[in-house]
C-alpha cells in the first residue's frame, strides 16, 4: 500500500515534501486554486487531480497550469461531487471525453452507493478508481454513506480484476474453448438421403446438421450441380473428394 495525501494549502505540500510522498492529490475543491497546482506540480512527482463541480474548461486550465511547470505525470479523476451521488448524475462518459480532450490517463472517484458504478467505469476504460473507504458506514459525517467497508472493498478489487480479465486485446476471434465448443454447436452439409454415384447434387438432397466437423453451411451453394463419384449413405457428411 503506498501512502500519498491531498495537500489542502500550500503548507501542506512542504510538510508533504519533508515526508517524501510520491504523489500528490488534488481535491476537485481545489481544481480552481491554481497555485496550489502549480506548487504540486513543481515537485515533479505525479499529481492525480480530482474534476468533481467542474467544466471541461475549468479542468483545460488546471492541465495546463501543471503541465506548464513541468508535470509530465499527471492524471485526471472524473467526479461528481455528490455525497452519495446517484447513478443517473454520474455519467461516464465524461472519462472519454476528458481522456481524448487532453491526452492523459483519466480515472473515476466513485461517489456512489455500492461498487456497480465502479465496474462500469473500469470496463469504459477507467485508469484508476477512488473510492471512499471506512470501518462503519453508520458512523456520523457526510462521506460514510457512500463509502465501503472492509469485506466491501476486497470485494470491489475483485471484481474489477474480473473485469480487466474480461476486457481482452479487442481482436474477435474465438478462444481456444469456443473452438472445441463449435464442433457440437455448428453444422455440416450431409447427405439428406440415400445418394447413388453419379447423382447430381441438388439443394433439395443435402441438409445441415449438427456436428460441424465437416463442410461448413457456407459452402453449400457451391456444391449444388456437382456429381458425386461413389455412393454416399443419407445422413453421412459430404466431403469434396466424393465429388468430380
């Protein structure tokens, strides 16, 4: 677990600086206080910057605030600052739009009850989650409600290793299992009756049945005129070297 803290003031940073985190926080409160970012900025370590309240306008200048001082390692957290906020006000999508808008990783710091918005926002594409955190959520304060507890929180790193598992390389293919699956699930073109050598193929004599270990569906207008060179039992697979 690394330690990092959300400085508030600019003496915060220095006493932060004395205890050599290697990342700072900014709070979406702050997003507007400008030399407070720059000070973040100039200790060169990465600062992660919350955008809860705010336009895409107001978040371009704290970009560019901390990238003009020499912040190579920043990140955006999309928020909404909401205590607990509701699903329908989060709208992810705003990740995106950040992420293409200003060229950094963009994550979510989850105000909602639960862990559902969490996942989403990993499977659109979330660099980083925050996610409040405590012992009790009926102890008094405003940030409780839409915290997790302990048993919650393993759950929630869980599941979104489940998700990263499950979001792949993007290539449609099928897996090594589907492959095997296929050969059950897919046809192949038979015989639909008894066939005598030298019968031409018609579409009325061929069907497509399970397995599909032999000639695909796909290929059957292919074979219909061709003559087949030996008999062929109805219900047996076509293959091509029974045809001419």
């Amino acid at each position: 677990m690394t330690f990092l803290s959300t400085p508030f003031d600019e003496p915060s940073v220095e006493l932060l600086e004395g205890l050599s985190v290697p990342a700072y926080k900014v709070s979406s409160g702050d997003l507007t206080n400008l030399p407070l970012i720059e000070q973040v900025s100039r200790t060169g370590k990465p600062v992660i910057i919350s955008t809860g309240m705010s336009t895409l306008e107001e978040v371009g200048t704290a970009v560019k605030t901390a990238q003009s001082v020499g912040c190579n390692e920043l990140m955006l957290l999309h928020c909404v600052s909401n205590y607990p906020a509701t699903p329908n006000e989060v709208n992810l999508r705003a990740m995106r739009t950040m992420e293409q808008e200003f060229a950094v990783p963009v994550g979510f710091s989850d105000h909602t009850e639960g862990i559902a918005i969490s996942l989403a926002a990993v499977a659109l594409g979330a660099a980083i989650i925050e996610k409040h955190f405590t012992l009790n959520r009926n102890l008094p304060g405003p940030d409780h409600q839409a915290s997790l507890e302990p048993m919650e929180l393993a759950t929630l790193v869980k599941e979104i290793r489940s998700v990263e598992d499950s979001l792949g390389d993007g290539c449609k293919k099928p897996t090594p299992a589907e492959i095997e699956t296929a050969k059950v699930a897919r046809r192949s073109i038979m015989a639909g009756i008894s066939l005598k050598a030298g019968t031409v193929l018609r579409r009325d004599l061929l069907v497509l049945k399970r397995p599909g270990t032999g000639l695909p569906p796909s290929m059957v207008e292919s074979l219909i005129g061709r003559r087949i060179r030996i008999d062929i039992p109805a219900g047996t697979m076509i293959k091509l070297e029974m045809l001419d």
